[in-house]
C-alpha cells in the first residue's frame, strides 16, 4: 500500500504510548494513527498532543492494523472490541494475554516463530513480557544444542503493571501491589493457582514452550516485582541436550537475532542502563557441561511489548523487523 496504513492504538498508556512512538521510531508506514481509550480527550503522547477517540466498533472502520494496549479480562478492551475491528478489514496485535493460549491465534516473538503468522485469521497475540526478553536468548540455544530444562527468576519493573505500578513506587498508592513495593522486592504477579504457581509463572511455562514449539520444555520460573521504574532483568539457568562450552555458547549468542551479548562478566547490562533500547541484553554467562546460566536484561515497554508488537505488523507488511 503506497500511501501507508491507518494504525489504530487502543489504550493511552504505558505501552499505548510507546506504540505510538515505536511506529514513529521504526518508520511504519503510516497515513493515519488513531488512539483509541476508554474517554475521549486530548493528550500527550510521545511528545505529540492526540485527540484520543473512544473505543468503540464504529472507529475502527477504515483501519488495517490495530494495536490492543487496553485493559484484559472480560470487560477488556481486545475481548470487547478485537474482533469488531476484525470484521471491519483490520488485523489486530494484542498485546494482552486473553489470546495467546488460542490455538488459532499465533502468540509471535519474530526473531522465534515469525512462520507462525502464515495464514493468520486477524488476530495475533503479543507474547507475555519476561517471555519474550527469554525466549530471544533461548531460540538460539535450543537451535544449537537443545534445551531440555530452564529455571528463571525475574527482577521485573513496577511500569509492567502499567500506570498504576508507577504510581505505586512513585506515589506510595497502595492497591496495586500485595505489599508495599519501595524498597521491596515481591515474589507474586498476578495471582496464585492451585499449583502454587502464579499467573506470569505459568505465562512464561506456556507460552514459551508454544513459541519455542517444544510442547515438553521444563521451565520453572519465580517472578518477582522489584522497584525499578522500567526494564525486566532474569537469572537464567539452562540444562542443553547436549554439553557445550563458554566459547561455543558465547558465539551462539553473540549471532543472536535481537541479542547483545556482553563477554565480559565486569561489563553486565542492568535496567536502568538499557531501559529506552528495544535490544535483548545478555551478559554473566557461565557454561559447564550442559549447564548455562545467565543474565538479561530488555525494557519490558519496547521488546516486551511495543516494538515486538510492531516487529509482527512489519514482517506482516513485509518492511524490515
Ligand atoms: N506494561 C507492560 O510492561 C506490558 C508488557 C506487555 C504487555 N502488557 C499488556 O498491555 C496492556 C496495556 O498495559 P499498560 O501497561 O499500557 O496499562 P495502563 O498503563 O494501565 O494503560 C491501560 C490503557 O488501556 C485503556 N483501556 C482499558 N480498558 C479499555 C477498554 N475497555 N477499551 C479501551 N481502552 C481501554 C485505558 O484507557 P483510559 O486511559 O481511558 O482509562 C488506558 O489508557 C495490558 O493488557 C498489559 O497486560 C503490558
């Protein structure tokens, strides 16, 4: 399409607003971008003040793509309004996790499973933030040596709640966290089930073994809300199918697609030096036999969210990822 695409982005928030900049920053081709809430207002959004609409079905008439940022769950935005958009010619990203499990809808990290688009039915899934920074690093590893096996801890940001985490550190508001969460450190996201995982624990067994399309990986996370503003950091162990070495597992990662590999173990990337950069930051490696370890770094907004979103909608339209 010559004159560009007219973009819908529903929600103005946290990641809202960081779709509206990631397809200014990436050059999407656009004619119009729309900013789709709950309210109608003005507000200021990348640098730029938007009229934003309500989203509603009528405004999605006319737009190609749509990017979901709103709220999940039932009463949601993308359960409310996905498929309206879809009857309407659009091809919707969500970025929440009402879909991902759906098996007729493909959950993509496109430096993993971008084949996974082909023959898509309009709506694609977004996968879950501390997922995709992992599965980046772990694509490669299953490739070259096999993964049988993976136990990661998460040191996640407050904006992964979105606006109103901020405002917990921030503000001292109190109904967003189990616990206070300045100068804290929370080992619950979401909510326990009956196995005692919690919600983004069995986020990141689930959609990683359907990213990695290896239905029996093992992956035992904790995850845990730290106080920083932006950026997810893991603790990555390992257990490979076949034994490796340092100089092997370093090269694999330094050819990476989406990875920034750090050989120096004094030179580790943290959050707050990589939050604004859309890279997959590894550093800390250590191998021994069939064990690797490591640790990662990406800003939960942009690859964990914004720029994976719009990565989907550039291989969809064939621009570069
Ligand atoms: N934050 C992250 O790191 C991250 C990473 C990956 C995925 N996600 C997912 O991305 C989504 C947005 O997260 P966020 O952090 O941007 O949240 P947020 O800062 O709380 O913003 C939510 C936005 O969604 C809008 N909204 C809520 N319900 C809506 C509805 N029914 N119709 C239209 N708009 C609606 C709100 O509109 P009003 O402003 O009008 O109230 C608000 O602008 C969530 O599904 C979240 O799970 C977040």
């Amino acid at each position: 399409m010559s004159d560009g695409y007219t973009v819908a982005v529903v929600g103005a928030g946290m990641v809202g607003e960081k779709l509206v900049g990631e397809l200014r920053r990436r050059r999407f081709p656009l004619r119009e971008l729309r900013v789709l809430a709950r309210s109608a207002r003005r507000a200021v959004l990348d640098g730029e003040t938007f009229e934003v609409g309500v989203a509603e079905p009528e405004a999605f008439e006319g737009v190609d793509y749509a990017f979901f940022a709103g709220t999940e769950g039932e009463k949601g935005a993308a359960v409310q309004l996905a498929r309206e958009a879809i009857e309407r010619g659009a091809v919707v990203i969500d970025n929440g996790s009402d879909f991902r499990l759906d098996p007729d809808v493909p959950l993509v990290v496109p430096e993993v499973n971008a084949g996974a688009l082909e023959g898509h039915h309009g709506l694609i899934a977004n996968a879950n933030c501390s997922t995709i920074q992992m599965v980046v690093t772990l694509a490669p590893l299953a490739r070259e040596f096999g993964v049988e096996k993976v136990v990661v801890s998460t040191y996640q940001a407050v904006s992964g709640s979105g606006r109103g985490g901020v405002e917990a550190l921030e503000g001292g508001r109190k109904d967003v966290y189990p616990k206070q969460i300045a100068g804290n450190a929370i080992p619950l996201i979401g909510s326990i089930g009956e196995d005692g995982r919690t919600t983004e624990e069995r986020k990141m067994l689930q959609e990683s073994r359907r990213i990695l399309d290896l239905p029996d990986l093992e992956v035992h996370a904790t995850t845990v809300r730290i106080p920083v503003h932006t950026g997810h950091s893991e603790s990555v162990y390992v257990e490979t199918t076949r034994e490796t070495t340092l100089d092997e597992v370093a090269e694999v990662l330094a050819g990476a697609p989406g990875v920034t590999f750090s050989g120096d173990a004094n030179d580790f990337p943290t959050p707050l030096e990589h939050a604004g950069d859309s890279g997959v930051h590894v550093g800390r490696l250590r191998v021994s036999g069939r064990s690797v370890a490591y640790w990662c770094v990406s800003d939960n907004l942009l690859k964990g969210a914004a720029t994976n979103a719009v990565q989907i909608a550039e291989t969809l339209v064939g621009a570069r990822v």
